[in-house]
C-alpha cells in the first residue's frame, strides 16, 4: 500500500491510496473519518484497477472545465426524467 494524498475536507479526508493484489495495481479514493485521533477507512469510496487511471482522469479535467467555463448542467428529477439545464 502506498498513500499518494490525504485531502483534508473538515470533517475527515479524502485519501488516495494504492494497492497491489495479486499482481494488480488498484487505485483508492475513499473517505476517512477521525476517530480518537486516528484516521479510518470508511465505507464510501472506488476502488478501482489502475489501466482506468488515465479515462478517469481524462473524464475529470473535462469536468473541471466544465465547471470553469461555466457551462450549463443538466440534471434529473427525483423520477429520473431529464430536466432544464441549470447554470452552476
């Protein structure tokens, strides 16, 4: 295991970590807690195979410019049907 970053977000972090499993790197971005002054894994978080590294991170800078352009976003209703686009 190796800890690439721990994010601080207030109420605990957002640690990257990875692992090796049978010969298999995996990536692990996951929500740790503070609990009596250590830090534990919890249960929200993806794991996931490091040959996806770079889709996810290509799938990322592309939300971060949409979000830097401003551009509008869709969304759904609570019966999953699309509604207007809305500015951020």
């Amino acid at each position: 295991m190796r800890i690439i970053a721990n994010i601080d977000k207030g109420t605990g972090q957002i640690r990257v970590v990875l692992h090796e499993w049978k010969s298999q790197v995996y990536v692990d971005i996951r929500l740790w807690y503070e609990k009596d002054g250590q830090f534990h894994p919890g249960t929200k978080g993806l794991k996931f195979h490091a040959e996806l590294l770079p889709e996810l991170r290509s799938a990322l800078e592309e939300a971060e410019g949409v979000i830097e352009r401003g551009e509008k976003i869709g969304g759904t209703d609570e019966a999953g049907e699309a509604k207007e686009n809305q500015f951020l």
